[in-house]
C-alpha cells in the first residue's frame, strides 16, 4: 500500500489513531516518495526534551530562533512538508503550527490550532492565549490578537469570535492539501494529482469531491 492510500486509510477509520504527525509524515512521502516519519517524530521528540516550561509560552520559545516563516519563497512546496519544516527550519503558518501541536503533546501541553482567515495560528486549550509560530513565536491575549487581526488576517475579514474555535486534526489536513492542491493541479503531474486524489477521497468531508478525484486519477493513462 502506497503513502497515499495509508494516508487514506489513517483519516478515515478510528479517530483514535488519528495523530498529525504521522498524517503529516504520510502526506509528505506521497509526494516526495521519502519516508520521513522516524526523522520527524525524532526532531519533534528533541525540540520537547527542549521545552522547559510546560505551556504555550514554553512551547514557542522552544520553537523560537529555531522555526520560523517563510516569506521570501512562501508557496515552495517545501514548507508544506513536515520533515523539510523540521530540517530547513521554514515554513507556513499552518506547518509550523502541527510542530507547535506535537511539540505541546509531547510535552504535555494541549495546544490546538486557531485558522483565521488567510492566516493559521495557535491556541492554549481552555486559556485565551494565542501564539503565531509563524510570526516568531508572538503571544497575544484575546485583546492583543484583537490589535493585530488585520495585520495577521489582511485586513478583508471582520474579527468574529467564531474565528477563535478550534480547528480539529481532520480540518487541519484538509487544510494543508487545499494548499498543496493549489500547487499540484496547475502542474499536471500525474503522479501527484493520483496521490491528491487518493488523500482527499479518504475524507468523507470531500466526498462531493469524488467526480473530480477520478478525472485527476483518470489523467494517469
């Protein structure tokens, strides 16, 4: 069974087993056809044995001066894989925040993701404390984050405190293979539109999708 389909197979059956940073590990070997995973869970278990104080605040001055945003070459399919974020130290808002996820689980801190329009940013569970791994590693409270919503969002969206929920693991993944989507399909490479197709049909969320999933599948042959 190829990464794509044992991504498949992940998002789609118990919830139990559903854990980002081996979706995130099988997401990345489909494209790239190499297999990350032990690099990655050993990069993420190094960067918790580094974390010293148990909180979101500990989390991202762990990942500060390590990890960062990219914003010279911001759509590089790189900064959508895991193991390269790990590696090159870049990536999007929404990469670095699944590293700040892991690095909280296995540091036994519960930090959620947060997606505001345009922008992917992180949560402390049950505290109104936000942390922008992508943004060096800022901390806004709910009035700080209020301050810098244009900044962070583009300024087209007007705050609602619906923004502030978060996001599930499921809604994560999605999200990281709507960016990647927007660069496989302009490409056309066969092999990439076979592993995006097999990725989001594992979705039951995506099933109107499923027309659409073949014709990239049926370009194959």
């Amino acid at each position: 069974m190829d990464a794509a389909m044992r991504f498949a197979a992940l998002v789609s059956g118990p919830p139990t087993e559903l854990r980002l940073d081996r979706a995130c590990a099988l997401m990345a070997e489909a494209f790239t056809g190499i297999d990350a995973s032990n690099a990655i869970a050993n990069e993420l278990d190094g960067l918790a044995d580094l974390c010293v104080v148990p909180s979101l605040h500990g989390v991202l001055a762990t990942l500060r001066g390590r990890l960062t945003g990219n914003r010279s070459d911001y759509y590089d399919a790189r900064n959508s894989y895991l193991g390269d974020v790990l590696t090159r130290g870049l990536g999007l808002p929404i990469t670095l925040s699944v590293v700040a996820i892991e690095v909280g689980r296995r540091a036994g801190v519960a930090v959620e993701g947060v997606g505001l329009p345009g922008h992917f940013i992180v949560r402390e569970q049950g505290h109104d404390v936000f942390g922008d791994p992508f943004n060096n590693g800022a901390i806004y409270n709910r009035a700080g984050l209020l301050e810098a919503w244009d900044g962070l969002t583009g300024g087209d969206q007007r705050f609602d405190d619906a923004f502030l929920a978060p996001v599930s693991d499921r809604n994560i993944l999605i999200r990281m293979l709507n960016n990647l989507r927007m660069l496989v399909l302009p490409k056309a490479d066969a092999a990439q539109m076979y592993s995006l197709a097999v990725m989001r049909g594992g979705f039951v969320e995506l099933a109107h999708e499923g027309a659409e999933h073949a014709r990239w599948v049926r370009s194959l042959n």
